[in-house]
C-alpha cells in the first residue's frame, strides 16, 4: 500500500511533513503566471504611449535611486565606514633589509670614520671644483652657469684636452673638497658625475628631464646667500651615503635671510633636484555681505592683513638617477665599485634600493645633522617633517618655511672585491 501511495502523488508535490512549503510554492508559481512580463517602450507601437511609459519608467528608476542613496548616507551616519588606503607602488614596495634605524649605533658610529666628515662636521668649507667633458656645446654651458649660482664657493675650469685623472690631481693640489663632471650627448647635458676629494667616493648619475631657467615661467633670479638644504627619502644606506655626498657639496651653515631652498628628493629612486626662493607679503582680506548694516560697519574698520608665503622657481630643474658608485676617485680601469646598477635588478616595479620614508617606521628627527649643537630652526620656530608627496610643487611647500636638513649620519657600504667598468664612463 505504501508503495502504491507513493506512485500516485505528483512529481512536484512536497514531501510529507512540509505542507506550508508546499503551499507557498504553488502560490508563488500561481502568482508567477498572472503576473503579466513587463512591456517594454521599444514594444509598444503607438508613439505617445510609448513616451509616456519610457518617461514613467524613468521617473521610477530616479526614485529608486535617491532611495538608495538616501539609505546609504542613514547607514553612513550610523556607522562610518572605514577609509580604504589605495593600493600604490609606494605602500606595497618589497621590504628593504638595509633601510637606517634610529638605533643603529654601527651606522652613527661609521659617521666620523667617513670621506664627508670634514666637511659635514664645519671643520673644512666646501669648495667645489665644476668642469666638462671634452666636448662641451648646446646646452651644456648655460646649465653650468645655474649650476654654479646653485652651488656656493664653486668656480668653472674650462677642461680642454686633459683627462680625467689630470683634472682631479689638478683640484687635490688646490683643496677643493669635490669635483662635479657634466657630460653632453648631442648637445644636451645627460650624465653628472660627482667626484669627492681626495679620497673619492665617484658617484655617476644619468641626467634627464633638464629645464633652464629661461624656459620656466615666472622664475626668479636667485641671490648670493647660503642656500637651504633639503633632502628627503634617502633612508637605506646606499640612500645616506649619496645624501652625504649631495650634503657636501655644500655649506652647513646657511644664510636664511636669503630664503634660497635647494631640495633633493627622491622618490621611486629617481631624484628630483628644484631650486626655489620663498617670499613673504601681506594680504588683506576683504569680507563681502549682503547686509546693508554689516557693509557700513564693514566700511568703518580696517581690513584685515594677513602675511602668506609663496614660492618661485629659480631654477634649473632636473632628474637624477645613480648608475655606480665607485670606491676612491674615477677609475675606470682598476676601480672598485660599492654599487651598480644592472638591468636585471629592473625585474620588479616594486624594488627600490633607496626607500621612501612611508616605508620606513622611524624617527625623522634621528635623520637630522647637527647644526651648531642643535637642529636647523624654522623661521617660524616650527619643525615640520617634509613627507613623500607624489607632486613636487606640494613637496616643496614644505620645505622652504619649515626645513630641516633631511639627511642622516651613514657609513660606508662596502662590497670588497667588486669590480665593474661600464662603457660610457670612458667618454669622462
């Protein structure tokens, strides 16, 4: 009997026990066949029917829309949501094992055993010895002559045929502390190289991206005076070494008065050099009202002033990517090289051997050089630490009002027995 029951109920019927399941199911199904398909306007043939209905199915999605968005904002008020970091090249960088601790007592104890001591420590006065390469033309002369307005206490010696050792043993003889070679391709400055004296180290950059004083708008003329130094994002130890060498290259000791900011960035290991000078004015500020009474009185009392700063390009400005850097003075033959970079180190977007601070937790403040026994002070008795900004024009305007001479204590880092000569250092 159980077997013929079974035989005699439908397919689709439910299970014994599940009645109510069943029930809503049919219904649902029923409900499913009356309910008529919704008709389309492209369906419908009459033209004044067909736009009332695409102007009435409108108006329903508008609705339908505010409500969502109306539901969203209550949820919003409620409970704010999390704000999502993006995803960039700069916050999902591999992790650098040489990247500089504030408690790295072999990395500060390496600073009074290094070429830039002297200089650093005031001991010495930086003099800078600028030449060419040997065939020098287009651009190259004009960008010499920034060049030397950048850099304090340096003087231009015309290179001729001599080579490269001669020209160095010429700046040891005369105590110049570094020597910086700018070399043109094709008429257009492409390569820098920036020798320490006497003991090196050579540090050779690829130049690019170089625009003249002339050609930026608006520029100012800058002054004689000691310029601000600032340098940001040179946090590994291959990083603080180059920025001690760029650090030398100028005095320690600078004249704010002049309100010059010469800034090194560097960031997704390209540096950016930008020269500016910042300019205080006073500016009134003028309240508008529609109010009869509040213009009459507005008209009585003073208008406000209000001091702002403002920037203006001197220029030159230009990009910097390091090559090598070399053990001693130039050598091409028998020198040692600290680092160099080779195409197969280019494999990962995210490798960067001279990290930006963001990745980096630590104090700023223990990357700071001395000044006098103290830090450099702000012309607004402030401190402020000049983070990583994707856009130069913001990264300067940190700078010039609240500087610090960004840059750290660093040791050498040494790679014994390395020796690389790379074909375009003989064109030096």
């Amino acid at each position: 009997m159980a077997k013929e029951r079974k035989r005699r109920q439908p397919a689709d019927a439910p299970p014994p026990g599940d009645d109510d399941e069943g029930r809503d199911h049919r219904r649902e199904k029923k409900l499913r066949k009356e309910r008529p398909d919704p008709v389309l306007p492209s369906q419908i043939k009459n033209k004044d029917k067909r736009k009332e209905v695409h102007a009435k199915l409108k108006r329903e999605k508008k609705a339908q829309k505010r409500k969502l968005a109306r539901e969203r904002g209550q949820a919003a008020q409620r409970a704010p949501p999390e704000k999502q970091v993006p995803r960039t090249i700069e916050n999902t960088r591999e992790p650098d094992e040489t990247v500089c601790r504030p408690d790295d007592q072999e990395l500060f104890a390496g600073n009074d055993a290094d070429e830039f001591n002297a200089v650093l420590k005031q001991q010495t006065t930086p003099k800078v010895l600028i030449t060419t390469c040997r065939f020098n033309s287009g651009k190259g002369p004009a960008f010499i002559e920034e060049l030397m307005q950048v850099i304090p206490n340096s003087c231009y010696v015309k290179r001729g045929t001599y080579e490269l050792k001669k020209i160095v043993e010429y700046a040891n003889n005369r105590d110049f502390t570094s020597l910086v070679v700018v070399h043109t391709n094709r008429r257009e400055p492409d390569a820098l190289l920036i020798i320490n004296l006497p003991d090196g180290p050579t540090a050779h950059f690829k130049l690019s991206k170089l625009i003249l004083r002339k050609d930026i708008k608006n520029h100012g003329n800058p002054t004689s005076h000691k310029p601000e130094l600032v340098l940001n994002n040179f946090t590994t130890r291959l990083g603080h070494r180059v920025g001690r060498m760029i650090q030398s290259l100028f005095p320690q000791d600078p004249n704010f008065r002049g309100r010059r900011v010469v800034t090194f960035h560097n960031q997704r290991d390209y540096i950016f050099f930008r020269h500016h000078r910042y300019i205080f004015e006073m500016k009134e500020n003028k309240n508008f009202s529609k109010d009869k009474k509040a213009k009459t009185s507005e008209s009585k009392s003073q208008p406000e002033k209000q001091v702002i700063c403002r920037l203006q390009e001197c220029g030159p400005r230009f990009t910097l990517k390091l090559l090598t850097l070399q053990h001693g003075t130039f050598d091409t033959k028998n020198g040692e090289y600290e680092w160099v970079h080779k195409p197969d180190m280019d494999t990962s977007r995210r490798r960067f051997f001279f990290p930006n601070m963001s990745c980096c937790p630590q104090d700023v403040s223990s990357n700071l050089l001395p000044y006098k026994g103290r830090y450099h002070p702000t012309a607004m008795g402030l401190h402020l630490i000049v983070p990583a900004l994707l856009s130069i024009q913001e990264l300067i305007i940190a700078g010039p009002m609240f500087f610090k001479a960004a840059i750290a204590s660093s040791c050498a880092v040494t790679a014994p027995g390395s020796s690389y000569s790379r074909a375009s250092a003989c064109y030096y």
